[in-house]
C-alpha cells in the first residue's frame, strides 16, 4: 500500500498520500469502543455499526467502485464550485490530500478551490457517538460563503438483511427532526423479539450569527430520481434541503450549514451521530455532547481508549497497518492469492496455479481475525490467513474526463398517437406497447418517470429486468440464487450493472447506446412490449436501436443492436458491451470465487462460481455476434471502470485503449466486450450481445453458435413476439372503460405469467421461490390463456406437501429449500385451485395423478417457522387425497367456534394474532366455507361419502360461529388474539374493519343477505378513498395497539397491508360487490385502481408514480404518500384483476371445457361490451356481444349462438362449447 507509518507521541501514526487513492483494495481504518464501531476508508467511504452487525449507515462491499459511506459535500455559493471532504462522493482531484489514522482517530486533510479542509474523526469512549470535527480554511484573498453539507443512508438493522432486500428494509423507519438542529431516526420493530434501534445526527459548534441549519432526511429529495451522489440534486443550483421527515420510505440523514469566511478565516463544527437503544439513552447521550469541549476531551482520549481496546484483545498500535488490510480484504471477500501468467496466455492468471501462503495462521492473525469478529466486521470469507501486502495494479486518471458531449441531430420524434398520453409515455394505438419519449431537460438530463418503469422479461429458464434507461439485472434458473449480475433495489438511482456504449474513435467521444448511465442530450425513445424492450435514438449522425429478449426456450438474453450512419463519412467506432457478473446465491460479497476465461474464437467471456451450490457447476458467458474483424475483452471491472469511476464515466472507454484481456480468479470480475467496427455512409450494420448460462462450457459454446447470425437474432425475435402475442391475446375485450381494456387485453396476464409466475422478481423484490399460495393463485388466473400450466403447478404445489398435511410456504428451486410454518390457509389453497380447474376444464383425470409427499423435522414447538431441505418421503398419494389431507388438517376450531389462525392466515403480516395456538381467523372461516362448498360434491363423486358428510358437518357449525362470533354489528370482524380480543371491530382504535373478510363474507355465500350488504357498504363507506383512487385494505392502520398483530405494525402506517390498498385484497371486494349485483359500482372501483388510471395525466403521474400499465402491489394510504405507487410487477393483483375483469364483471366462466356461462355484472352506463375468448385448442373462437338495451346492472334476459337462442338459466346464459377451429358469434341480452 502507499503509506507509511511514523511515530509521534501518542504513538504509531499510518500516513496515507494522494496516491493512496488509486489502490485497490482501499486503505482502511476501524474506530471503535466496542459497542460502537466507525470503518473509514481512505477515500471517505464506509460505514458505522452498533453492537456487532447492526449497521447504522449503509455501505456495500465494491473493491472497484467504493462509492458509498458517511460523506461531506463542500459548495462555494458565489462560484458555485462543488467538492467533497473526502474523495468519494464528487471524486474531483484535489490539490492536497492526506490521511492519517492513530489507534483511536482519522484525520483527513484536504485542499481544494482554496478551501482548506480538515476532517477529524473518532469513537466517543464512553458515549455511543460517532464524531466529526471538521475545520474549514480560507486560504483565498476574498470573503467565502462556504455551504457544508452532510449525508448518511440509516439502516438501524443487521448488515446482511438489508444487503438481501433494501426496499422492504427502509420501510420500517421513521424520520423525525427536533427542532431542526436535530434529526432522530429509529426502526418500528417487525419481530416480537426485536429491540427498537435509535439514531440521532447533530451539529455541536461554536457559530454564532450563522444560518439556521436546514436538513433532510429523505434519499429521494436529496439525491433526486435517476442521479447519483457524486451529482444529487440537492446540490443543483439554488436548492435548500426540503426539510422533510417522517415516513420517507428511504431515510438519510442530511444537515447543512452556511459558513462565511473572510480571507485566511477558519471556522469549526463538530457533526455528531449517536446510537442508542431506547430513545431516552439516546436524548441523553446527545445532551451530554452539547458543547465542544466534551468533543474536545473526546478526541485527547481517544487513542488512549483506544489503545485499552486493543490490547484487551492481545493486540497493540503496532499492529494497525496489518489491521487494516486484514480488514479490507475480508470486507472484500479478498485472499493472499499469487499468479503466475499462462505460458501461452500472457495476460491471463490462472485460478488453477493459484497459491495461498498461510494454510495455518499465525496466533497474531488468529487474534487479529477474532478481534474483527468481535467487533461484527465479517465478510465473505473466515478465517482470514496471513497476508503480505500486495500492490495494487497500476490504474489511470481518476478524474472525470473532459468529455465533450456528441453533435446531435434530430430526425424527429416517432409521430405515433399514444392513449393514456402523460407527458411521458402512453401506450401504443394497438395497445401491445408501452412509449416512453424521454426529452432532454437542459441540464445534462433527461425527463424520467418519477420512479423507474420496467419491464420484466422471462422464458422458463432465464430473465431480466429492463428499466426506462436501460439499468436492470439477469437471472437463470432462479432469479434470487443465481442472479448473473447484481440487484440493485434501488429505484432512486436504479445502477446499471450492465450497459452499451459506443466510442467514436476519430474525436474520443462516447455515448450510451440506452438512456443511461450516460444520458445524451437528444429525445430517447423507449418501449416496453410483451417479451422485448427496445431503445431508440439518434446522436452523432448515428440511428441507434437496441433491442432486448430472450428466445423462447434458449437460456439467453440477447441485445440486439442496429446502427445506421446517416452522415456522409464512415464512421470508424468501438462498439462495448458491459455486464458486472453477481454469480452469487445471496450471500455476501465474494469476487474472488468467481473465476473467468476467454474465448477469442467466439469473442466470448465465461464464468464460473464453485460456491454457487445448486449452480456451482453452470457456465455463465457473455459474447458478442456479428460481422466483427477486432474485438478486444477482459474480465477485470476495475480495468475497465477504474477504481472510484462508474458506469458513467468507464476508464477503459474515456482513454481509448484497448482492452488487455485479463482474466482469471481474484479479479473484481466483469465481461467487457469491445469491437471494432466501421460503417460507411447509408449504411446499416447489426450486432448481437448475448448473456446467459447454461449446464457446461460445451453447452454455453453451442448456443453461442446457434446465434452468430444476425437472421438468426431477427428470427428468435419475431417467434418471441408471435408467442406473446399468440398467448396473451386468447380474451380480449372492448368495454366503454378503456383504463381497464387496456391492461385485461395482454398487460395483466404478461405480468402475471412473465414476472409473477416464470421470474418470479422485480427491481422491487427479487424472491426467485414458489410460494405455495402465491403461484397456485397465479396459476389459477391463466387458465383462461394456458391451462397446462395451471395443471402443472397444481402438481407441483402438490409435490411440496407434508406427510402431516401441512406444506412448504415457499421453497426454492431446484433443491426445494423453504421454510416449514404453522400458516393457517396456505395448504388450502391446493383443493381450492384444484376443484376450480377442474371445474373449467372438465379434466377429472388431475384427481388420480399421483404425487409424492415430502417429509423433514417438524416446525420447533413455540417457533414459527423452520428453514428446511425436505426429502422425499417415499409415500405417494392422488391429487384427491392430497387435497382431501390438506382440508382434514385445516379445518380447526377455536374457542369460538372458528378456524385457528396459527402463525398466520393470508395476511402474512398478521402473524402474532395466533402465535400461540389460541387465535382465530374470521376470514379463514369464510374462506374454508368457499373451498368446502366446492369439494363437498367432489369427495361425492369419490365415493367419499363419511368424508363429505364430516365435511358438511363442520361447514354447518362454522357457519353458525361467522355469524356469532364474528359479526360485529354492522361488518364482520378480523380475527381473535389468544388472549380473546377482537381484531376488526368498531369499538378499536386501530384496524376496526378488514376489507379482506367483508369480501369472503359474500363471496362464500356464508352471509345472510342483510349482513352482506351491510359488511359491503361499510367496507365501502370507510376503505374506499375516490379522491385518492385507492382502496384501503384496513383502517385505521396500526400503530400503538396493545395487541401485537405481528410484523405489519411494524410497518409505517399506510404503507403495505398496513392501512395501504394491497391490491391484491381489495380486488376481492371489488368481486363481492359485484357478486351483490352491484355493476356500476365494481366497474367503477375497477376502473379507479387501474394502473393505466394512475397513468393518465402529468398530474396523476407524479402522484402514483410507479408504471401505469402493470398493478402495483400495493398503494400508500397516508399522508403525505397518499396515493403513491409501493411496489409494482411481483404482485398476485395481476391474475386476480384480470379475473375480476374478466370473470366478475363480463361474467365469462368456462365450465367442464364444454359449456361457457356468460352472466355479466357490469355498469348500468355501459350500453355494451364484447368479449373474445378463444378456446385452450388455441384456434376456436367465441366473439361475445354484450348488449345492456335496458340499463341494467345483472340478469341475462336473453341469448343467441349463432343465430340460434339457448338457454338462460338463474345465473347466467349457458352456451355450450365446440372446439371446432371456428369462428362463433354470441349475444347477450340484459
């Protein structure tokens, strides 16, 4: 490393230059007290954790990056010049730059634009306190005004759950600012068990006169969507903190202060972030800090804290150097691993000839190890061996380059006429697409959508995610446990971890092929079809078309990519592809196991992970295809980014050069791809980049061969766009509620069938597992478009469930790992899915499939769950007797009469309801009524005739208890705690009514009808918010309820299921009401949920925010977020609204397979409406006409097949079925 250590009097000092900067993996430094620990690199990043791994500010693990930690920005408010105190975030060259660390302090000091800087760092001994004592020197001859602004992302929770899902992490904390001169933080707990975590960040100084402070706290504000911290707009132009607080749903902590400074002036503030465990140990450790000389006292007797510290541990200041980069490399997942070049490759390392020093540690290293454990630092790898310090490669300029941005020339905006236009997109005349015309706004950016608006692509075996600007990431086989490039969860900045670019190799410029990272000043078109997103714009004279896919069986993504030269010279260019492989199965940071080599013959990049588990064996590549005479490669991401760069601003694209061709284990890997290409005036060229995974090597070299051809590529496109269209346009409708056309008529169900039930991910949540009860519901919605999947997963749920009866609440492919739980209504929904399929298709043979059962220890008495790998139990039973165990296991009784609800019912959040075998679940007794009412008849039809009558028994005396027990005067209530209080009932102060059992009530038939439509209006009255446009699940939302109904209150109230429309629920109400006979109303509420609702004005847009022509799962429903989009794409919402569209209002029920019964229930203002439902044999068709003469809301009076009349019975017309391969023509008369 470039550093060196000196003594002084207080003892060893590690002095860090300028050039320290440039190595990797970076200079470090750990500052504890050992409750309260502080890791500061030597470019400013890194993080502050309490009591083990309990991280209080977030950092991520990025030898090449490092971009993110506890920052200071600096802006000079006369100039306007911006820079930070550390490196990292703004990354400008700094005239002076030095670091020096002693046992118990960091000291930075830092000269730019004539400001001198000095930041002071330490632990408090014996408060929890992080400090810095930072000091600003005028060195110019002219008065400064000098802005300081500080920034930390706040987690309050264990490092490694909020590494696996960040979103669903920052949901539980809550901001609030005291005074403003104080901002406080903690985590609402989700577990019983949990301890409430404290933070609070403040200003200790001397400065009088001085403006008074602002501060933010949410990430949003302060970064701005589609920016990144090194330019966030709160540092654009004349922005003051917005000053908010409160449910931010992203929390940081920002403070800023104005200093003036006259010329050779210095001025002093100390910034204070104190964790604690109550609120109370919090205010008061704050108080203690409440002037400077406390901090000063802090500060002498660090080191001497310090240096106890250490040697409590066998340990001495002596050992820092050494401390230091242990702790690096174990951050980094790094170990002491030699080279030695292939003979015949000489820029190639070989993992094979790698050699590791220290197979046995020293006693000084053990302990060394043991200390950083202690302290909760632990990454990829322990134990960690001894080391010798290795010099980093060496790296360019780390500056940004002076890019000058591409001539552009418009050859105008696609002229196509959007519905839904707002501003940003619309969908297109066919409805097939969704537009996106990105404009430039002035300021080096583009106009985006307020959140990012994906689209997520999938076959069986792969998928992505494609975001507005091109940024997602790329699965196969599992899109949590084998992930080839990273997540990122971040819809603020929404990372690219993979991206294109194009270089002009005349003037040195580059570009993005897509809208980002490297944002062009010209329009950007963009859309999102079924089963492909394309990108379009036109800069440097250059037409440029990207088009991403996957084939429809083949494990591969392929980017498409057509270049036209409209100029009147060729075009001499360096044509990149760039992926960061992930290679990982969830578990921390560990690029050294990921281990790379070339294949120059096919232009290609393989890669494998030996600690991949399930997948260790696979091959990942990426390669390029096409007419290519120069191409150039490496797999090293910090040769071709740069330490402390970014996709934004690549090394390896900003100096020109060539790529090395580096390869091999122990790199921080990627696969960059780089062709050389030329094209003549007129000219079209067409390239391919493909990324995928297969079982071997052998495999991956055949499919990239498959794809050489640019005719090839067209043709994997067009069969993937017949197959979508094909599949997804077997029911179509024409109602006079466009917002609800538009998503029935291929939106819903491609969500559905793409993400939900094949991708199973998002940029909002990447599961990668089957839940039990989410893809059997899943399944149940494509019957209509697919029935053979449906049958499937009916089989497959099936072959997840306990010789006890109970099943898997979700496992992961392919092992079947998941977690064995006392949930009440998951194994229920196998006899409710299978006795609804065959009830549509007639297919009577799925009952005597046979099925294996599973078997594995049984959940821990008073646990709620268990992670398991069951094992296949050796015993097989029908799909009947599956269902049959499933029902006899289910149907429990309580106190009252009513089903227990264990650890859980449908609402997963209500988890401590009957946590200990005593609470019962209203809505799991509407909800078995429902599954028994259809497997009474089928146990009959088995012979079944004593299970049937038990069956009927039970369903009597619960119907006797839904209407005792659970009614409460005017609706039904929620559930029963152990200790016998009511959940759902008027008398409480929080969650008084349920939209989820009112629903059921009706929908099981179990109420009488006065109660039903009284439950209904009630529901109505007080859960649907029309100026808002949403429908709330419950109300009021938890909060501070003596009761603990389990991790929902945990969450921010109106967020979620917490007092947020969960889609999925209320879409259910939405089907009672119409199931009441209540048309206009449910076409109404219908139509207000729509996305495409959300979706049709600027207005509207910036309130939802999320994409308008796929469901979110769910919708804030309180201030100040009312109305905003939670998470969008891996919702169930999508197969219910379709069925609720489709099944609940034009009243299209397939039965047996031979008969449909068309009983609508719809607006008494819609004069009409047509349905066309092609048949599972994929060619006949049903052209449906509804005609409403009368103005009604129900009731069929009359209907024609083909000219000739059939039956109308009570509950609808009865028009039987033919598959023929016709055309037939039905109208329906209300």
């Amino acid at each position: 490393m470039n550093s060196k250590t000196l003594m002084s009097d207080t003892g060893p000092v590690v002095h860090y230059s300028l050039n320290s900067l440039d190595q990797s993996p970076p200079a470090l430094h750990v500052l504890t007290n050992q409750q309260l620990t502080s890791l500061t690199t030597v470019s400013g990043t890194g993080f502050i954790q309490f009591t083990g791994s309990h991280a209080v500010t977030r950092w991520r693990a990025d030898p090449t990056c490092d971009a993110l930690g506890y920052f200071f920005y600096l802006r000079d408010l006369e100039s306007g010049s911006i820079w930070s105190l550390g490196y990292q975030p703004i990354c400008s060259r700094p005239d002076q730059y030095e670091v020096s660390h002693t046992a118990g302090t960091v000291d930075l000091h830092h000269v730019e634009h004539e400001i001198g800087a000095r930041l002071e760092e330490c632990i408090h001994p014996t408060l929890n306190t992080d400090l810095r004592r930072i000091t600003l020197t005028n060195n110019s001859n002219q008065t400064r005004t000098i802005e300081l602004t500080s920034y930390a992302e706040i987690v309050l929770q264990d490092s490694l759950a909020d590494r696996g899902h960040p979103a669903f992490s920052k949901l539980f904390v809550e901001t609030q600012s005291l005074g403003g001169e104080m901002l406080l933080a903690h985590r609402r707990p989700r577990g019983s068990n949990e301890n409430t975590l404290f933070a609070c960040h403040y200003l200790v100084d001397e400065l009088s006169g001085s403006p008074p402070t602002e501060w933010e706290t949410s990430r949003n504000n302060f970064i701005g969507r589609g920016r990144s911290l090194r330019n966030p707009i709160a540092l654009v132009g004349a922005n003051s903190l917005s000053g908010t607080e409160g449910s931010v749903l992203d929390p940081v902590f920002s403070l800023r202060k104005i200093l003036l400074l006259a010329p050779g002036e210095s001025a002093q503030v100390t910034f204070a972030l104190s964790v604690a465990s109550s609120r109370a140990d919090l205010l008061n450790t704050a108080e203690s800090l409440n002037n400077v000389n406390t901090v000063g006292e802090a500060f002498v007797h660090a080191d001497n804290a310090a240096e106890e510290c250490l040697k409590e541990n066998g340990l001495s200041p002596t050992d820092l150097p050494q401390l230091q980069e242990i702790t690096a490399r174990r951050l980094l997942g790094l170990t002491d691993v030699r080279f030695s070049k292939d003979s015949t490759n000489p820029n190639g390392f070989s993992s094979t000839e790698c050699s590791n020093n220290s197979s046995k540690f020293t006693g000084e290293n053990q302990r060394m190890a043991d200390y950083l454990t202690h302290l909760g630092i632990v990454g990829a790898l322990t134990p960690i061996p001894a080391l010798e310090s290795i010099q980093a490669r060496e790296r360019g300029a780390m500056g940004g380059a002076n890019r000058s941005r591409p001539s552009q020339i418009a050859l105008g905006e696609s002229q196509e006429l959007l519905h839904f236009d707002n501003g940003i997109g619309g969908f297109s005349t066919d409805g097939r697409e969704y537009v996106m015309r990105l404009r430039p706004l002035g300021d080096g950016t583009l106009q985006l959508p307020p959140l990012p608006w994906n689209n997520v692509i999938s076959n069986q075996q792969i998928g992505f995610i494609a975001s507005e600007t091109g940024a997602g990431y790329t699965w196969a086989g599992n899109s949590r446990l084998n992930r080839l490039t990273p997540w990122q969860n971040d819809p603020v900045c929404d990372p690219h971890s993979e991206t294109f670019y194009l270089r002009d190799q005349e003037t040195g410029n580059y570009w993005s092929l897509t809208p980002g990272p490297i944002a062009e000043q010209t329009t950007h078109e963009v859309r999102h079809g079924w089963g492909y997103t394309t990108y379009h714009h036109t800069c440097e004279q250059l037409e440029q078309t990207v088009c991403q896919f996957v084939p429809c069986e083949d494990s591969v993504k392929i980017t498409q990519i057509c270049l036209t030269n409209h100029g009147d010279k060729p075009r001499h260019l360096s044509l990149y592809g760039y992926a960061q492989w992930d290679l990982s199965d969830g578990r921390p940071f560990d690029p050294h196991h990921t281990d790379t080599t070339l294949d120059p013959a096919r232009q290609a990049i393989y890669a494998t992970n030996a600690r991949r588990l399930d997948y260790a064996e696979h091959t990942a590549f990426a390669a390029v295809v096409g007419s290519l005479n120069e191409c150039y490669q490496t797999a090293d991401r910090s040769e071709f980014i740069g330490v402390h760069r970014s996709v934004s601003d690549p090394q390896a694209i900003a100096t020109g050069e060539n790529l090395s061709g580096r390869y091999g284990a122990n790199l921080d890997p990627c696969a960059a791809i780089q062709a050389i290409i030329t094209i003549a005036p007129g000219e079209t060229k067409e390239y391919a980049y493909l990324l995928g995974e297969t079982s071997n090597r052998d495999q991956a070299q055949q499919l990239i061969d498959a794809y050489q051809s640019p005719a090839k590529v067209s043709k994997a496109l067009s069969e993937v766009k017949s197959f979508w269209v094909d599949t997804l346009t077997a029911v179509q409708i024409e109602t006079p509620a466009p917002a609800i056309d538009l998503v029935v008529n291929g939106w819903l169900p491609y969500q559905n069938l793409s993400c939900r039930f094949w991708g199973r991910s998002s940029s909002y949540q990447s599961g990668g597992a089957y839940g039990f009860r989410d893809q059997l519901q899943d399944s149940a919605a494509l019957i209509h478009h697919w029935p053979e999947l449906t049958r499937e997963q009916i089989l497959r749920n099936a072959a997840h469930q306990f010789v006890e009866g109970d099943v898997l609440h979700w496992w992961h492919p392919p092992q079947s790992s998941g977690i064995r739980t006392n949930f009440a209504d998951d194994l229920l929904w196998l006899p409710l899915v299978a006795s609804e399929y065959v009830q549509t298709t007639g297919d009577q043979s799925l009952w005597e499939e046979q099925v294996r059962f599973i078997t594995s220890e049984l959940v821990p008495p008073g646990e709620p769950e268990i992670f398991l790998t069951p094992q296949d139990s050796g015993r097989s039973g029908t799909v009947y007797e599956h269902c049959c165990l499933a029902l006899d296991r289910g149907l429990t009784n309580g106190v009252n009469g009513l089903p227990l609800m264990g650890t859980g019912d449908w609402n997963d959040g209500m988890n401590r309801v009957g946590q200990q075998g005593r609470g019962e679940s209203v809505w799991m007794g509407f909800f078995i009524d429902y599954i028994l009412e259809r497997m009474i008849p089928v146990c009959q039809q088995h012979g079944d005739t004593q299970r049937a009558v038990r069956y009927s028994d039970y369903r009597d005396q619960l119907r006797n208890a839904l209407n005792d027990a659970g009614w409460d005067g005017s609706w039904y209530r929620r559930a029963y705690f152990d200790d016998g209080t009511p959940l759902g009932t008027a008398a409480a102060d929080e969650c008084r009514i349920d939209a989820l059992v009112q629903a059921w009530a009706v929908m099981s038939g179990a109420a009488p009808k006065e109660r039903a439509a009284s439950a209904i209006a009630e529901a109505d009255k007080r859960l649907v918010d029309e100026q808002a446009g949403i429908i709330r699940l419950l109300d009021p939302p938890f909060d501070k309820m003596k009761n603990d109904p389990g991790y929902i209150k945990g969450y921010l109230p109106g967020v979620r299921e917490n007092g947020g429309q969960y889609t999925h629920g209320v879409l259910w109400l939405i089907r009672a009401i119409a199931e009441m006979g209540q048309g206009t109303r449910a076409c109404q509420l219908l139509e207000m949920i729509s996305p495409a609702s959300h979706g049709n004005s600027p207005e509207v847009v910036d309130i939802y925010k999320a994409e308008p022509y796929v469901v979110a799962a769910d919708v804030y429903g309180q201030p100040p977020h009312v109305g905003r989009s939670g998470w969008s794409w891996y919702t169930g919402s999508a197969g219910w609204m379709f069925r609720v569209a489709v099944e609940s209002l034009l009243g299209i029920h397939l039965e047996e397979g031979n008969q449909l019964r068309i009983d609508p229930c719809i607006s008494a203002d819609w004069p009409e409406c047509r349905v066309r439902y092609r048949l599972s044999d994929r060619k006949t068709v049903y052209e449906i006409h509804i005609q409403n003469p009368n103005k009604k809301e129900r009731g069929v009076t009359s209907a024609v097949l083909d000219g000739t009349e059939v039956e109308v019975a009570a509950n609808g017309a009865l028009v039987p079925v033919e598959r023929d391969g016709l055309v037939h023509n039905v109208v329906v008369i209300l």
